[in-house]
C-alpha cells in the first residue's frame, strides 16, 4: 500500500505519443499522481515496468508486439501490487475477460479523458481528497458571487488542462500529416470546449437562478417522448447499465423542454456514477389531474436520512472526491421550482435512491391520444 503522503506512481502505454502527452498531463494535473513511465508497446510496457515500478498502469490494451490477453497475465505476474486500467475500443476483448486476466477497472475510449481520472482514483480507495487551494486569511464574509467566482477558477483547471493537451497532440499530428489523429483531437477539443462551456453556464445560472431571473421559455411537450429522447442521448454515457422507461402514456406539459431535459440529465448521469456496472435505472412516469411525476431510481448505495437535508445545498457533494461541483442537484431543484414544481429525493443507505421531479398540469389536462 502506498503512503499518503506520497504520489502515485503511474506507468502510461499507449502507441500514440499524442494519447500519452495527453494523458500524462491530465493526470500529473492532480498533485496525487505522478508519471514515472510511459510505453508504445507492449515489449516496452514490459520493460518499463521492471523498471519504474508503479502503483497503477494505464494501460491501452490494443498495444502493438503481443497479444494483449497474453500480455496482461504476464504483466501482473511482473508486478503483482500495481492497479491496472485498461482503455478499450470497439476491438478489444471485453471488461469481464480482462478482468479476468488481472486488470482492475475498464474505461472505453469513447468516454474520453474526462473520466479518466475518476477511474484512476476508484483504484485507491484509501487515497486522500485533493488538497484544497492554500488560502492567506479568508475574508470573515463571503457573498455568493464570491464563493462562484473561486469555485468557477478552481474547476475550469481541469478542463483547460485537457485542452491545452489536446492542442500540443493536434500540433504534433498536423507535423505529421496524421489525418486520423487530427480528426481525433479535433474531437477531442470540441467535447473538452463543450464541458467547459456548460460548466461555465452552470455558474451563471446559479446567479440567475438567486436573482430570481432565471428564463424559462415554456411550450407545451410531451413528456415521455422528451424523456426517451434525452435517454437516447445518454445512451454513450449509461455504458453497461439498462435504463428503463416505465410510463402509461403519453402526455403534455407546459415545461421549457432544454431546462427539464436539463435535470434529466443531471439525474441519469447521477444515476449510472452511483450505480453498480450492469445494473438497472428506472425511469417512471405518472400523472394525476394537477402534477406530472417523473421518478429515477437508481440500485446505488443510497443517500443516509440525515444527509438528504444537504443534497440539495450549493457545492454539496456528500463527501464525493471525483470531478464534479457540487452544483447539479441544487440547479435542478431551482428548475423544478421555477417551474413551479419541485425535486425530491426518497433513500437510505443500502437500498439505492429515487429522485422525482414534480411538474404541475394545466387543471384541464393535457392529455394526448
């Protein structure tokens, strides 16, 4: 087991200089970890971990000179207390069969490096929080705009820092006329530039949403066909586990669809982190004569009783260290409410959670054929 107070040593091998540079930045961006070792092979990998002995590999299990489920074993045989994570693609054996050979945990190159380094903290349960910004004399009060403003520069580091990375990768493609690596990066700009752009709407909005100037435009929607849809879109993101829609039928509300889809999202993204890989989300829909009632539960570890009090607070995350802000539950319940309806939570610990958002119906009824 590796001290505290020491860093974590990390073996990267990737055949891709850009893929390596990118990751090496991503991950030394935290100050837990550090890069000892990088490979392009697996012959290398091999070698380089006799060497550098590391806590953790990061490992790309298409590496070129072997045959990866032949090399892992012999990996692990090399150093038999290093935690492996394995990035895998469409041509890569499954999770379950490298699991077997003696890799820790899978991340699927589709999900980009955003989630890399979560993974990588999975691996060290023990491993302490990130240390917070050294802080000369905090002020006695601090206002809201003020608490945003120091969060918003503490969050967009990571983001930027995946940026600039893929950048340095680009340039190195584009000097080497590597078509498919520019189409790569380029890609890989556009989904850092998009998170950074919603992370930066986020905080706006939560001074909105204080202000009591939070817009809705609002028009009527069917509500199960916008909750399929933002499932749909999801489906990248929900991996192994099954989402299902459980819904009588189809009905109208009057909602601003971009802001509900908004905390669907939130919800399900909340959902497939916190739940067990391969488990089942339930999305339920229901309706009486004056609210809309739309339920996720999730098969996670649920939320204690006496912390549902603060899932909703600004910046609150439960004691949670990965990647996040703390802002999503507390955006979403100001949508629900702005709407004029709510978001709740019913939980405890063990038995997973479910989160309804509750949107009022016209007296009337919207219903549709």
């Amino acid at each position: 087991m590796v001290e505290q107070a020491e860093a974590i040593r990390v073996l990267v091998a990737d055949e891709k200089h850009q893929a390596r540079a990118l990751i090496r930045r991503l991950v030394e961006n935290d100050k837990r970890f550090t890069v000892v070792a990088e490979a392009s092979s697996w012959p290398e990998t091999i070698e380089r971990i006799d060497i550098a002995r590391p806590d953790a590999v990061i490992l790309d299990v298409g590496l070129p000179g072997m045959e990866g489920l032949d090399a892992i074993p012999l990996l692990v045989g090399r150093s038999p207390k290093a935690r492996i994570l394995a990035l895998t693609g469409p041509q890569t054996p499954s999770c379950d069969e490298l699991r077997r050979r003696g890799v820790h945990d899978c991340l699927p190159t589709e999900s980009g490096v955003a989630e890399l380094l979560e993974r990588l903290e999975d691996l060290f349960p023990d491993l302490p929080p990130p240390s917070p910004p050294i802080k000369a004399q905090p002020a006695p009060v601090r206002s809201s705009v003020d608490e945003i403003l120091s969060l918003l520069v503490h969050e967009i580091q990571a983001p930027l820092s995946v940026i600039e990375g893929f950048t340095l990768a680009l340039q190195v493609a584009v000097e080497r006329s590597d078509d498919d690596a520019i189409r790569e990066t380029s890609q890989g700009i556009r989904r850092a530039g998009a998170s950074l752009r919603a992370l930066i709407r986020s905080f706006a909005e939560v001074g909105a949403m204080e202000s009591g100037i939070l817009s809705l435009n609002l028009r009527e929607a069917p509500l199960v066909q916008l909750v399929t849809t933002t499932v749909e879109d999801l489906a990248t993101l929900a991996g192994s586990h099954s989402i299902v829609i459980d819904a009588d039928d189809d009905f109208a509300a009057e909602v601003d669809s971009v802001r509900i889809r908004q905390v669907l999202t939130n919800l399900l993204t909340n959902a497939v982190k916190f739940s067990p890989r391969q488990s089942e989300i339930t999305i339920r829909i229901r309706r009486d004569q004056a609210t809309a009632r739309i339920s996720v539960t999730d098969q996670g570890p649920g939320i204690p009783a006496h912390s549902h009090g603060e899932l909703f607070q600004k910046f609150s995350r439960l004691g949670a260290t990965g990647s996040g802000t703390g802002l999503g539950l507390y955006l979403s319940r100001g949508i629900a409410r702005a709407h004029g309806g709510d978001l709740t939570c019913d939980s405890e610990s063990g038995v997973g959670a479910t989160f309804t958002l509750s949107l009022p119906l016209k007296p009337e009824g919207t219903a549709r054929d």
